[in-house]
C-alpha cells in the first residue's frame, strides 16, 4: 500500500510519498519493519544513524545494531522487530545531510518497509575540508560502521584512560592506524589522562603511556607531557579550557589544541557545569549556552595573550550521550587527504569547529591559521568571504576581534552582501575569527573558524588584563593541591611554579591593556 509520512527536513515540514510494502502477517505480538535508507542523488545505500522513540517516547535500540543512548546506526537496510505501537523517528548521517522525520505504526504481525531518501545539502570535502573528532570512547569493532554512518573522516580511538587500558594484557597493535574507504582513518592507540587537573588527550603514540598507578594529583600531568614529547608525531589536546591546570599546560608549552566544542556540549542538551574544573560566573554565563560560551571566553583569553593554539572539537561518543562526531573539527587539506596531512593542518589551524552550522571561510583568500603581516606603522585590512550551510536557524553571523564581537551581521544583510562580511582594519597586532550561532534554545549549537592572526612591525599583541586573568587561574589552582607526600607535592608545585613566572612575565611585558 501507499502512504504519506510526515518528515520535518531542515525546520520545514513537508510529506514525502514513501511505498510501504505489505506481506503476509508473521506469528507472534511484534510486528517487523524494514528500513532502508539510499542517497538521494545516487539511490545507493547509505549507512545512516536513527534515533527510534516508541510511543512514551522512550528510546529504542534494537539488539545487534552498535546503539548507545537514544540511537544507533545501520548500514542501509535492517529489519526491526517492534511491538505494536505509534513511533517517531528521525534519521541522519552527520551534519551534511539534512534530518529525516517522521512516524509510523506497528500493527501486530505486520510485515512493512519503509524506504527513507537522505538528501546532502553541501559536501565539505569536496571543498578541501575533513572531519574529525578527537573523543571517541567506542567499540573498535564498531568504529567502522559508526564512521560511515557520519560521514566521519579523523577518528583517534580513546583505548587507554587512567588506570583502564586495553592493552594491558593483549599486544599493541603494530599498526595502530587503520584506513578504510580510502579517505577514513582511525587510530587504535590514543589514549587520555584525566585526573584532579582536568584532562588531555594524546594522539599518535606507538604505546600507552604508563598512568596506571596516578593518583589524583601526582606525578602531575605535565610529567607525562614531557614523556609523550619524546616521540615524533605526538598531538596532544587539552580536552575543554576550563580544567585546572590549563594555564600550567600552556606555560609548558607542550600542547598542540584545545578543545572548543567539546563534551559538555550535546545534540539533545548539555552538561550544565563545569565538572570539577574551573567554574563559571553564572551571573555572567546563565542557561544551556554558558557552559559553551565559558569555553570560548578562556580560549579567547589565551589568543589575547599571544597564544597560538588552534580550537579542536569532540564529542566523548560511549561516556556521554553524544553519536559519534556531534562535535566535530574540519580541517582544510585540499582536494586529497592523507592522515599526517590532517594533523599537519590541524597543528596549523586551518581549522573550523562545530556542532551544527558549517563555514567555509576565505579571509583575503586564505584559510584559518594564516598569518597577516605588515611593517610598523602599516594596517591590514580583512575582509572575510564565507559559504555557509546550516540545517538550523542562524541568528548572526559575528567576526570576533582580540575577544570582543567587532561585527554582528544578520542573515539577511549577509546575503545581501553576496557572503562577504564588512572589512575588519587592524593598525596594531591582534586576531579575528569567524562565529555562528544557532536558535536552538536547548543547547549551545555553534561554528567557529580557527583564528587569524595580524602580526605588525613584529610586534606581539599581549593584553595584560588577559594574562593576569590566567595568573590568577595559577595562584587559585595551587591552592587546592591536596599531596600528603612532601616530595610528591615538591615535585608537582614545580610546575606550577614554573607557570606562575610564565604568566607573570606575559603580565610585565603586556602590550596592551
């Protein structure tokens, strides 16, 4: 038979005709589904992720396919044994396609198939740019399937974590990195150390580093820090700015990225803390979107210090809620893509970060990352050319400037002015980025491009009420050291010791206000 099913695609409800056919009634209460999902352009099979809500819209995650929380993936065709009952669903594959929606009901003993067209709306890669996300916690097994169903390019699997470590009894793989698909890669080896100072996420090691026997504060994390740094290759990335001792990793000058988009930011709400690190003023950063906006007011607090370090993204997929991929860094490598390529640029900052909205920037022609120079007493004058694509409403369009919104532009008027942003002078050394937000009320669902940086007559921009803001930080963390050990707690104050001048020194030779 023939009917009609209610999608809601891209904020827009439409009907789409869809043929469910019917077959003889199987025995039993349950009643069978078949789903399908195909390209819309290629009518080829595509892995997908569903998200499945029975009638009390509780979750439904069939046995057999890799589920977690509210949903699981295929790869394009299963068959779902359901009790009788209305059903809602909503079908995606990563950010570039646009969501299906809709709903059906299970009659006992039938016997149906739906068939549900994706329709992509833009393809990153064929503009040069490459997804990744640095926190996966998933299944090996499955990590595969997973990174189809998302589209996903870049996906460092996290196998050791503290005291846990899957290879404590099984040999390390002697090639750890795996690529299928021709342009998809994961890495069996990245691992995490999260303890009383927040958390970092190593990449590319040939083995786990040896953290089973830390306890909350010591050996300090930058010890293992400086073990990772000998070995070629190495990325480390702080997971969210606000753990406790990122201005002591900062100082030491041994990480690659810091996570903007990160875990406490979900598709279906958020954590609305800060863990146990470095707590936000609520008064300040109110609601679901003040754990996201704390993020970005430390990372833009670093970038007013003179420091360069490129935003990253991830989602914690398999601890938190999140599908694989939520949070999702692109990295610009052009046309092909290899995996050193893909660290190369995201150490380079040719990067943008997102849950949602996707930017493609040009500021003068270049990419995130690029460095404007000019002699002393000259300007640089941006201006900033970007593509955009967004299944959900956009409110605005900023160009942030050394921390402060310079430009807030409307959709409208950006349109208007066929995707350009206004010009952006700068007469002394400084950085800008590009933001987008969205109208989503539960969340904070954003993009940001990866600074651009103006360099004038050699002259570094350093703001000393920035740096003495991280100052602080140092003085406030060393204060809740907590070591029995009078040694143990000799050797970790070093460090933050060592912090305390670095951020010092940037207050007394501060720049700017």
């Amino acid at each position: 038979m023939n009917t009609l099913l209610d999608f809601r695609l891209a904020g827009a409800l439409i009907l789409a005709s869809t043929c469910i056919a019917s077959f003889p009634a199987a025995a039993g209460t349950k009643g069978v589904l078949h789903v399908a999902a195909v390209d819309q352009s290629t009518n080829e099979s595509l892995p997908v992720r569903m998200h499945l809500l029975d009638k009390a819209g509780k979750p439904v995650l069939p046995p057999g396919l890799p589920g977690w929380k509210d949903h699981f993936v295929f790869d394009g065709t299963t068959t779902l044994e359901l009790r009788p009952g209305n059903y809602t669903f909503e079908i995606e594959r990563g950010p570039e396609y646009k969501i299906r929606r809709g709903n059906f009901e299970i009659k006992s003993g039938a016997d149906d198939t739906h068939a549900v067209e994706m329709e992509r709306f833009v393809d990153m890669k064929s503009e040069g740019w490459w997804s990744g996300d640095l926190h996966v916690h998933r299944s090996p097994k499955d990590i595969e399937l997973l990174m189809r169903a998302e589209d996903l390019h870049v996906a460092p699997l996290i196998t050791w974590w503290n005291d846990q470590n899957a290879w404590a009894d099984t040999p390390v793989p002697p090639e750890p990195l795996v690529r299928f698909d021709k342009d998809r890669f994961y890495h069996l080896l990245a691992g995490e150390d999260e303890r009383e100072g927040g958390a970092l996420l190593y990449f590319n090691l040939a083995s786990p580093l040896p953290l089973a026997k830390s306890t909350r504060e010591y050996p300090s994390p930058s010890h293992f820090l400086e073990l990772a740094r000998e070995h070629a290759g190495i990325h480390v990335d702080i997971e969210k700015p606000f753990w406790w001792d990122v201005p002591v990793w900062i100082a030491g000058g041994k990480v690659d990225s810091i996570g903007l988009a990160n875990n406490h930011l979900w598709r279906s709400g958020g954590l609305d803390n800060e863990a146990w690190g470095k707590p936000r003023d609520l008064a300040d950063f109110a609601g679901p979107q003040g754990c996201g906006r704390w993020s970005e007011r430390i990372y833009y607090e670093l970038l007013n210090c003179g420091i360069r370090i490129p935003p990253s993204a991830g989602s914690a997929s398999g601890v938190l809620p999140n599908p694989v991929g939520y949070n999702r860094v692109y990295v610009f490598c052009g046309p092909e893509l290899t995996y050193e390529k893909w660290w190369d640029g995201l150490r380079q900052g040719k990067v943008v970060v997102t849950n949602g909205p996707l930017l493609r920037p040009l500021v003068n022609e270049q990419v995130p990352g690029h460095v404007f120079t000019a002699d002393p007493g000259g300007t640089v004058e941006l201006q900033a050319a970007l593509q955009l694509a967004t299944r959900e409403k956009i409110e605005y369009l900023e160009i942030i400037r050394n921390g402060r919104v310079e430009q807030s532009v409307r959709l409208s008027e950006f349109k208007e002015q066929g995707g350009r942003l206004p010009k952006v002078v700068f007469k002394e050394s400084g950085w800008m980025l590009i933001r987008a937000v969205t109208e989503n009320a539960k969340t904070y669902r954003f993009a940001s491009t990866g600074p651009y940086y103006v360099e004038i007559g050699q002259q570094p921009r350093i703001s000393r009420r920035s740096a003495q803001f991280f100052l602080d930080w140092v003085h406030e963390r060393a204060r809740r050291i907590r070591i029995d050990d009078a040694e143990q707690k000799k050797e970790v104050i070093e460090y933050h010791r060592a912090a305390r001048d670095f951020w010092q020194k940037l207050v007394d030779s501060a720049t700017a206000d």
